[in-house]
C-alpha cells in the first residue's frame, strides 16, 4: 500500500519558536524555523505519509490577517481538490482556534484537515510541537478523520475548532471544550475517536474560492463588558468603520441598562444597518438574541460562540453581503427548542 499523501502548510508559531536555553518557555521568539526544519526533527512523519510540505507564512498567531486567512482557505481548498489525503497546517496557539473556525467555514472537503500547535517552543526541554506534528500528521493520514470538518491537535487530544479555546496562557493542557469536551484522543500517536463522524446541527459554509483575498474581511470590534464601561467606545468604534459589532457581555451577554440603550442608538443613528452580536465574556454557555441583555430586539445571538468566533463568523457573513436578517439566520439557526435533528448546512458565496 502506498502511504497517503498529506501536505503540511507552516504559518509560524511557538511550534516553530526558539529560545536561547532550554529551560525558556515565555519570552521566546516565536516563528524562526521553517515547515521543512520542524518535519526533519521527526523521521517518523516519512513513514506515516508522502510529504509535500509548504511555507504560507511565518509569523507570531496574533499577526495573521484576514487577508492571509482568505489566502490560506483557497490554498488548502485546491489543494484538498487534488489527489492528497488530508491538510495539516502548523500554527501558534494564540489564535489557533480563529484560523481553524475560519476554516471550517470556508473549507468544503471530507478530507481531513489539522491545525497543529504547540505550547513550548522547539528548543525546550520536553518540547511538545515533534509529538503533536507526528498526532496530527497520522490523523490527517487515516480514513477515520474524514467528514469531521477542521480539527485542533494538541496534547495528545482532538479538538473542535467550533468550542475549544485556549483556557491556560502556558500549559500544555491549555485546549479545552469545557461544555463539549473532545472529539478523540490519540494512543501511541495514533488517533481513536469517541463516536462516529458528526457535524454540527447548524452550519454555514462561506464559498470563498472566487473571492479577492488580497481584499480582506470587513473590520469588526469586540467590545468587553464590565462595570463601568464608557459607552463612547462603541460609538468610536462604529466611526472608525466598523461593519459589525461583537459584545462580550456579562453572564448570559448582558449589558448595564443605560449602556444598551447607548450602544443601540449609536448603532441606529449611523444611518446604516450595523449588526451587533450579542455574545459572553463567560468562559461557556449560550446567548440569544432577544431583548432581554438590555440592548434591544435588534441584536442577534451569537449562540455558543465565544465572542471571537462570533467575530470570524460575523467578518464572513458581512464579506457575502448579507443583511441584518439574513445574519440572524447565520448564528440563530439553532435555537432552544428547535425541532431540527438534521443537520442544516447554509451555504453563502463571498465575491
Ligand atoms: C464555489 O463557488 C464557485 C464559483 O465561484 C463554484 O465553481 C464552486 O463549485 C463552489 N464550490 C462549492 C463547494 O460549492
């Protein structure tokens, strides 16, 4: 049998940081050595898979772009199009869980694709990014990781992009879903899942591959929630361009009265439909749009989404056009007491 073809793409990170001693776990510049430096520390990738490999980018997670996002989904689609088995892109963990959830919603195949991270860089002691290359490339490799979307490797677990967030900023069981847990474990580096392939029960899929990714994704603000909060950074946020708003409220998403009316008038004085996305600065739980979080009935529900994901998911539903209705219908698609036991997919174009 010939072993699969998986093509592993290298935007930077920590798994590929460097630091003067071994000993150095903060403080450390991330992003110094290539994709093809991090596949010859480990030989047994060879034998797993026939390798292509492929520098998109090489920097820290918090630089990625919108525009090298859109760059990085047409890249992975067409090469997904082709004859390989499966992706495995290596990324920094700090937001890991943006680019994956982006892929998710952009990518359509039902061949695998890895994000791969790590939390120490590749000169420390027990360095974790060799093993978690090794988890993910044997992933991206079996038949078993086919139709279950975009999926996060670290620690010797498989993660959804859609509810696990980086909880700890330096351990290496930093990737959790609290509420939905994990997907699969890896034994021996080789993947076991817990069930059957699934998807969520509300779904949307981006078509990006026509559109101008030098162009970027519309702006949009995430605006935290906190005693005292001074309502006019709303108000600058939409001034400066904003074309959507994501708000981490407190508890269930809920803002300080005076504060809602505020954000809401400012939104509706500009003159021109600004979603505004209700969301949670709690770690878990759910969100819906109604007029209970005192911001009125025109906000929408990001649902479970963290206020992140709303945010990518939010950049996306702009990008294809839609109006205020139609983005209700993109997060509030799987409401409390909804009926749907089949999964919905609603598949949007952006141009
Ligand atoms: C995405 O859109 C392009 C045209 O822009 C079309 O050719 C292609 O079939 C679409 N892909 C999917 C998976 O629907």
């Amino acid at each position: 049998m010939p072993r699969p073809k998986v093509t592993i793409f290298g935007t930077g990170g920590t798994i590929a940081g460097s630091a003067s001693d071994a000993c150095q776990t903060t403080g450390y510049a991330p992003a110094v050595l290539t994709v093809d430096a991090l596949i010859r520390e480990v030989p047994e990738l060879g034998l797993a898979a026939q390798l292509r490999s492929e520098q998109l980018v090489n920097v820290g997670s918090p630089d990625i772009t919108s525009a090298q996002l859109l760059r990085m989904a047409q890249r992975i689609q067409r090469e997904l199009d082709g004859d390989c088995h499966g992706v495995v892109v290596t990324h920094g963990t700090d937001t890991i869980e943006e680019t994956a959830f982006f892929l998710e919603l952009t990518i359509k195949s039902d061949k695998p694709v890895v994000l791969v991270g790590a939390m120490r860089p590749a000169t420390a002691h027990s360095a974790d990014g060799p093993m978690n290359l090794l988890c993910g490339v044997n992933l991206a490799a079996n038949r078993c990781g086919r139709k279950r979307g975009v999926m996060i490797v670290l620690n010797d677990r498989i993660c959804a992009p859609r509810f696990t967030t980086k909880t700890n900023a330096n351990s290496l069981d930093s990737f959790k879903a609290v509420e939905q847990g994990y997907l699969g474990v890896f034994v021996n580096s080789q993947p076991v899942f817990y069930y059957p392939p699934c998807r969520p029960l509300s779904h949307n899929y981006f078509n990006i591959t026509a559109c101008n990714a030098a162009a970027g994704l519309p702006d949009v603000d995430i605006l935290y929630g906190h005693l005292g909060l001074r309502s006019g950074l709303f108000k600058a946020a939409i001034e400066q361009g904003a074309g959507g708003i994501v708000l981490a409220g407190m508890g269930a998403g809920c803002w300080n009265t005076e504060d809602g009316k505020r954000i809401m008038s400012f939104v509706e004085k500009k003159g021109r439909a600004v979603p505004v996305v209700a969301s949670r600065r709690t770690p878990s739980g759910f969100v819906g749009g109604t007029a209970n979080y005192g911001l009125g009935d025109s906000c929408i529900g990001g649902g479970f989404l963290d206020p992140h994901k709303c945010r990518i998911q939010l950049q996306l539903a702009l990008a294809a056009g839609l109006d205020v209705a139609s983005i209700r219908e993109v997060f509030e698609g799987n409401r409390p007491g909804a009926a749907a036991a089949e999964v919905r997919i609603r598949e949007w174009r952006i141009l």
